[in-house]
C-alpha cells in the first residue's frame, strides 16, 4: 500500500500539468513603423542614394549623420533625424544611405 501511495505523489504533479492550458503561439515582431517625431518619415527616398547628396541638404537639429564602424551614444531622442550609411557596394561609390530614423 505504501508502494502505491508514492507512485500517486509522485506522478500527482503530472496529472496537475495536464489541466493547464497553453497560450497561443504569438504571431512574431511586428514591423517597425517609422517614427516621424524629427520628420524621418518624409526623407526615406534618401534610402539606397550615395552620401553625397547629403552636402547639398540642409536638415533639422539635432541631426546625426552616422558613417560605418562610428560610435553612437544609445539614448533615445524622438526629435533627433539619424541618417546611417553604410559602405559602399563598389570602392569607388564611397558611402551609401543605409536608413533615415529618428533617435
């Protein structure tokens, strides 16, 4: 009998975890939308232009042009434009516009 009584404690927690129920798989990330508290919003055709283009431009403060390997402080503004370049694709093409974000 005593047999019997450890074999129930023991799968007691068993029977307990087939009357919990489980959540729904969640439906991933969701896309990030692009903010427009600095106005990146309306300069996103820069995305894929060399960076060339930047000289002839003039953008709001705080504005934060951000080249390859450079480092960045990780606090958030909402009011500061962040262009990002990266490298590229052909040496002679210099730098290319990577994103347009606000940060």
């Amino acid at each position: 009998m005593r047999f019997f009584m450890r074999l129930a404690l023991l799968f007691a927690p068993l029977a307990l975890l087939a009357c919990v129920e489980t959540m729904p798989p969640s439906p991933g990330p969701l896309p990030m939308p692009v903010d427009n508290a600095c106005g990146a919003a309306s300069l996103q055709y820069l995305v894929g232009q060399p960076a060339t283009v930047l000289a002839a431009m003039t953008f709001p403060s705080p504005t934060r042009i951000i080249e390859p390997g450079m480092a960045v402080t990780m606090d958030y503004s909402p009011n500061r434009l962040n262009i990002w370049l990266a490298e590229g694709r052909v040496l002679a093409e210099g730098n290319v516009i990577q994103r347009v974000t606000c940060g």
